[in-house]
C-alpha cells in the first residue's frame, strides 16, 4: 500500500540493522556477537554490592568460527 512519507532523520543504524521506507515483503536482518562476561558483569541499578571473590571467566574458545552468517552479502 503506497504512503506519503515526509522528513526523516537517521541518527545511525547498526550493522544487523535494517532501514527501509516503502512495500517489502520480508526483511531479515542478520548478525552475530559473541559476549565474555564474569560474575556480576551486567547487574544495574542503584547501590548495589556485589561480592564475587573467587569468580572466573573462561575465555578458551577452540572453535575456528562461530555462528556463521552465509549468503547474506
């Protein structure tokens, strides 16, 4: 269904992002992270405390690639 679609501003758009105006059909982005976090790494909020004394994070990735994106240059 064709729209009237006035000014638009685009501050930025990450790379598994997707900007489009018009009629699609299907849109899928794709991307891939991967995240090494210890104890306690992504907690948020006010006064918090956290004891992690003996906390380890094991990094040893003997994978050649992980999660693969193919065919969607």
């Amino acid at each position: 269904m064709p729209a009237i679609v006035g000014a638009v501003q685009i501050n930025s758009i990450g790379s598994g992002g997707v900007f489009h105006i018009g009629d699609v059909f299907a849109i899928s982005p794709s991307s891939v992270a991967k995240t090494f976090a210890g104890a306690g790494s992504f907690n948020t909020g006010d006064g918090l405390r956290i004891y992690n004394q003996y906390s380890h994070t094991n990094t040893n990735d003997r994978d050649i690639s992980d999660g693969n994106i193919i065919g969607n240059a």
